[in-house]
C-alpha cells in the first residue's frame, strides 16, 4: 500500500528553527523513505526563494519547485508541528506540511490541504492533536 503519509512522519512539538533548516529535515525525511531523491531537498529551498510557502492561519506547505518534480519517486507528506511557532520568512507558522507530489498530483494535495487548513479553529485543533488523530485527518488526502 502506498500511503502518502506515515505516521513516524508527523512530527510533534517542534522547536523553533530556521525556515531552511526544517525544509532539510523534512527533505531528509523523504529521502529516507525514499519518496524523493536527494536533490528535492535543494528544489524545495529553491520554492522558498521566488514563493513564500506559508499560506495564512500559521500554515505553511514547502514543496518543490516545478523543476524539481523530477526528483520525486512517490507522493508524500512531512508534517510537524510548533506550538511555539517558527519563523517562515516573516509569518510565524505553527503547522509545517511538507509536500513531494508525483506530476501533477501535488495540485490536488496541494487543495486538499488548503481545505483542511482553511479554518484557524481547525488549524489549532490540528496543533492540539495527537500523531495518530493528525493521520487520521490527512491520510484521506490522496492524490486523485
């Protein structure tokens, strides 16, 4: 089975840290697991430069830039979570979802998790959440 996200990969309580350095956590992860080559890492550092990933209510979503969906073996999900908050280029973040998407699979991860992060109620009720009540909200997120 396929899973785009395990739980070992939801990350909790997270201390605060640069930006760059939890893309590399997170594309060392998928590394790891084999989602992506090593180079998505460095692709994902490239997004932040032209693209602010952060996308409101103290989210942000790091994924690659176009040129490097190359790099990705299977569509996967990081997610960690700062209670405290981290700095994301000038918006303090509390939820980090990293995203490797297969072609254009990213597209609908990408809108899926917007709709789940829309609301900040429901962003808070994700940063109180366990690892396994967290999977349970994004696992459903496939790509279509």
């Amino acid at each position: 089975m396929n899973t785009i996200l395990q739980k070992k990969n939801i990350i909790l309580n997270c201390q605060s840290k640069a930006k760059e350095d939890v893309i590399k956590e997170i594309g060392k992860i998928f590394y790891d697991d084999g989602y992506t080559t090593e180079k998505y890492t460095q692709a994902m550092l490239d997004k932040e430069k032209v693209f602010n990933t952060a996308i409101g209510n103290a989210v942000a979503i790091p994924h690659g830039i176009e040129e490097g969906k190359c790099e990705v073996k299977k569509s996967g999900l990081v997610i960690m979570t700062f209670p405290q908050g981290t700095d994301w280029g000038g918006e303090t973040v509390k939820l980090v979802i990293g995203i490797a998407g297969v072609g254009d699979e990213h597209i609908d991860i990408l809108s899926n998790i917007a709709v789940t992060c829309s609301d900040e109620d429901e962003v808070d009720e994700i940063l109180k959440s366990s690892v396994d009540q967290i999977y349970d909200t994004f696992a459903n997120i496939e790509a279509e």
